[in-house]
C-alpha cells in the first residue's frame, strides 16, 4: 500500500475501489468479505462490518452480521460483536 499511496492520491485510489466494487455482484462482494475480514485488525474488521450491515434496511442488519462473520474464529467474532456493541446473539436472528 506505500506504493500506491507514493504515486496516487486518496481521491484516485477511492476511485480505483469504487469501480472496483462496483463491478461486483452482492455475492462476490459478500464472498471478498468472508476472505476479508479474518485478516484485519479488530477495529478495521468493526468499520467494514458496521458499514455493511448500516447499508442494509434495519430488520436485515442481524442476517446480515451473521452472514458477514461466518468465516470468523470464535473469539473474533465474540470481539466484532462487542466492537459493534450488539450482543452476539443479536447476529442470529
């Protein structure tokens, strides 16, 4: 990440992401997600996964976490829950 940010900005790499993603089905997407998330940090693991589950209407918010945390060990997805601030069985529902 250096690299890119030595030679692009923030507006032109925001751009790059965008068109990215935009390519993307929702499946791929929740599919990059599941590869995703086991290897961030706790906290950047919390802000992928409150801005997917704020992008969703209210009533598929917990599908939603449930979906998104699958792939987690056990204790990671005790501490997204927490981060979150949501009791983990909240993601069941």
């Amino acid at each position: 990440m250096p690299a890119l940010w030595r030679h692009c900005g923030d507006d032109e790499l925001a751009a790059v992401l965008g068109t990215f993603r935009a390519s993307r089905t929702a499946q791929e997407g929740l599919s990059d997600l599941h590869r995703m998330l086991p290897a961030l940090p706790p906290a950047v693991r919390a802000s992928v996964a409150r801005a997917t589950v704020e992008s969703v209407p209210g009533s598929e918010a917990g599908r939603s976490l449930d979906a998104l945390s699958g792939t987690l060990a056990p204790e990671q997805r005790v501490r997204l829950c927490a981060d979150l601030g949501v009791p983990e069985a909240w993601a069941l529902r």
